[in-house]
C-alpha cells in the first residue's frame, strides 16, 4: 500500500492544506509497491495539487466573472428603472412600473403595491393599488392575497422583510393558506 497526501497552497500562499489522498495499492507479490513507487507517487500528487489548485483558481475566476456580469446587469436595470420612473407622472402608470420592474428583477412570480389610506394612524389602512405577475399581466384586486402579519410587521417596525425559510420559519395562516415560497 502506498498512500500520500495531496497538499495545496505551497505555490499561492505558502500555506499547506491538505485536501485529500492518492492511494494505490496491490496484491500481486511479483509485483510488491516500494520507495522508487513511492518517489512517483509523491511526484504525481505534486503535479495533481498543481492542477486542482489551478482548477480552483479557474473556478473562482468564473465565479468571480458571473458576480461581476451580475452586477453589471443590475447596474443596467436600475438605470432602467430609474428612467422608467422619472418618465410619467401618473400615478397608476408609475405604480405598474414599479412592479414591473420589481418582479423582473427579483425574478418573482408576482408583485403588489399598497398604500396606506387615512389620515388617522389609528384608522390607516393598506390598500391595494396595482397587482402584476411575472408576464406583465396585471392581477385584479379580488385575487389579490397577500401576508397581512409580514405587511402589518413591516409597517410597524420601519424595517424590510425576508422570509428564507417558509418551511422551518415563523408562518402565519395567511402563508401557509397561499403556499408561499421564498
């Protein structure tokens, strides 16, 4: 049996990890593993830490590459968004704008604005304005179904929302009712 280590990190940083093993072995005496096996074993497993150190640069770089295209992407968007915005000064238009530019970048399935109405803060209450989904459709007002507990928590505490776990989270009966994924 002959076993050595696979160790990255000597060429970048200087610092050895080792991220695993190569190991052969064989049961055939004539032909018994020794040192002169064991010189090309660790040669080899040089020439591999090599390559998976390269394979690892390589794929961060093309993750580093897809952030990048990412964020370029959404750069542009926004400066979409933001003619769009500036471009009517009618409210309904403006309200259909917004969500539609909201779904398509958050990649959700649908979207919703609503605002609050009264005067009174004891008496305000959201209102539904304008519904859109993924295709630009528009969702009449009695499809209209949304968290009121995520909404009412949102209004109360000033602070944005997002729900990763629907599964395991804190549901309300408003999201399970609708099936809600985040």
């Amino acid at each position: 049996v002959l076993c050595v280590p696979l160790v990255l990190g000597q060429r970048l940083d200087g610092v050895q990890r080792t991220v695993g093993a190569l190991y052969v072995d064989c049961t055939v005496p004539s032909r018994a593993l020794g040192a002169p096996h064991l010189e090309l074993l660790q040669q080899i497993a040089a020439h591999a830490a090599i390559g998976l150190e390269n394979a690892g640069m390589f794929g961060k770089a093309e993750q580093e590459t897809q952030q990048v295209l990412r964020l370029k992407d959404n750069i542009g968007k926004l400066f979409a968004v933001g003619q769009s915005l500036n471009s009517t000064l009618i409210l309904e238009d403006l309200l259909v704008s917004v969500v539609d530019h909201v779904v398509d970048i958050s990649r959700a399935q649908r979207g919703f604005v609503m605002l609050l109405e009264g005067l009174d803060p004891a008496t305000r209450k959201l209102v539904y304005k304008v519904g859109r989904d993924a295709r630009k459709r528009a969702i009449p007002e009695p499809q209209f179904q949304y968290s009121t507990t995520i909404a009412s928590k949102v209004l109360e505490e000033k602070h944005s929302v997002v729900m990763t776990d629907m599964i395991g989270g804190d549901l309300s009966r408003s999201m399970v009712e609708m099936e809600l994924r985040s």
